[in-house]
C-alpha cells in the first residue's frame, strides 16, 4: 500500500500504538479502559495500564466506544476516570524518548519560538532614577 504525500519515505517508529488491541499487547500487567464523551456525539476510549501508560482512540458515539471497550475483556469504565486511574496516569513518569519524540514525525522536531519583541519584559527605571534625570 502506497501512503500519502507527508508520510512517504517515513518509516513508523516501532514503539507506535495503532490500536486498542496493540496498547493491550504492550500494557504491564494489565489495563482498563475510559469512555468519555467528547463533542455534540464523539468519543474517546482511554485505556490505561497499572504504570500510568495511556493512549487514546476517538469514536463516533459513546456506544461505539463502549462496544469496542467491552469486547477487549478488560474493566470499562463511562463518563468519568475513576481516582485511582488519574492518580497512576499523573504520576507516570514519561521516559526521554516520548519527550524526543515529536507530535509528528514527518515534520521532524519542533524547536524553540522566537520571541517576539512585544513578549519580552519591558526595562522600566527604578523610580529614583526617573525623579532625578527628569530635575537635571
């Protein structure tokens, strides 16, 4: 299969989760999954492992998600994260090669912005010496 213009001549990286059933195969001692109701009628399926690793998959409806949820054999949970499961996903440390890895790949790392004149912090005189050159 031939891929699309930004993507060819890229290979994927192989730490890259495709799927629910590919986060599954990679989760340390389990998982268990999030469904959480985005948009007017979207979806998101959240599956988190014990060590706080998460991914996310967006579905058109809630039932879709619950659907596909369900059928992984894992616990579901609708409409909120439980306390354990943000406590584990907040405190997971993310290792160096997520932060080196860019949102997307084909455009290679995103560096610093440069900073506009308008957000650097404006020099104002102390107002001593503002009394003092004024008088002179």
């Amino acid at each position: 299969m031939e891929r699309a213009w930004p993507f060819e001549g890229h290979e994927d990286p192989p730490s890259r989760v495709r799927s629910p059933e590919d986060f599954l195969a990679k989760a340390l001692q389990g998982a268990e999954a999030v469904v959480i109701r985005i948009g007017l009628n979207g979806a998101q399926l959240v599956l988190v492992d014990r060590a706080g690793r998460w991914d996310r998959w967006i579905y058109p409806s809630v039932d879709r998600a619950t659907e596909i949820a369900e059928t992984l054999g894992i616990p579901v949970h609708v409409g909120s994260y439980p306390e354990e499961l943000r406590v584990s996903m907040n405190a997971h440390p993310r290792t160096k090669e997520d932060f080196d890895s860019g949102a997307y790949p084909e455009q290679g790392r995103v560096g610093p912005v440069i900073p506009y004149p308008e957000n650097r912090p404006v020099r104002r005189d102390p107002p001593e010496q503002a009394q003092t050159t004024e008088a002179s």
